[in-house]
C-alpha cells in the first residue's frame, strides 16, 4: 500500500510538472512570436535589428519546441553540455530566465484583498 501510493504521488508531480513544461513552452512561443513581429516592424528602418530580432525569435521559438517534445531527463542532459560547454552564456541565459519567470509570477499574481499584487 505505501508503494502505491509513493507511485501515485511521483505521477502526480510528474504529471504536474509536464503540464508546467507545456505551460511555459505555450509562453516562451508566444514571446518568439512577439519577438519576431517586432523584428518585422524593424525591417524597414533597422535592418541589422531586425536581422538580430529574427536570430533572436529564432532560438526562443526552438528553446519552446525542445520543452515541448523533449523529456525532463533530455532537457537535464542538454542544459548540462550547454553549462559544460558554454558557462558564460549559460549563466547569461539563467538570469534572463529568472527575470522572465519573476515578471510572469508578479504578472499572474493574485491580487489580495486591498486590490495589491501578492
């Protein structure tokens, strides 16, 4: 019976986080997008911005199909060999994803009873 139910409870958190996983790579496509039609709008007067937004869109709109086809263990192995092979860029990419996650968490926030954010 303890088996079962620490069974039960490592599929519900591992059905938790997939649906997170889907969740945010829904987000991540969404800001790709944003991305690129800024990058459209670009076009005309700054083209080397443009070309960068496109670049740019690009990579976020891979980083959304990898968390939505690759399994959790695939994502570790990856984010390992980038950190291994590139520990600058790697850190670069964790504080902008920190910062992305904390403006979409205060975004989202219920407000409390006074009308505030939490």
């Amino acid at each position: 019976m303890s088996q079962d139910f620490t069974q039960r409870l490592k599929r519900g958190g591992r059905d938790r986080m997939e649906r997170g996983k889907r969740a945010a790579a829904e987000q991540i496509s969404d800001i790709a997008e944003a991305i690129d039609r800024a990058g459209a709008q670009l076009d005309e007067t700054q083209p080397m911005l443009a070309s960068y937004a496109a670049k740019i869109a690009d990579g976020v709109g891979d980083l959304a199909m990898h968390l939505r086809e690759e399994s959790f263990e695939d994502l570790y192995r990856r984010t390992r060999v980038l950190a291994l092979r590139h520990p600058g860029m790697f850190l670069l990419g964790s504080v902008a994803l920190g910062v992305a996650v904390a403006r979409f968490m205060k975004a989202t926030a219920m407000p409390d009873i006074e009308g505030r954010r939490l």
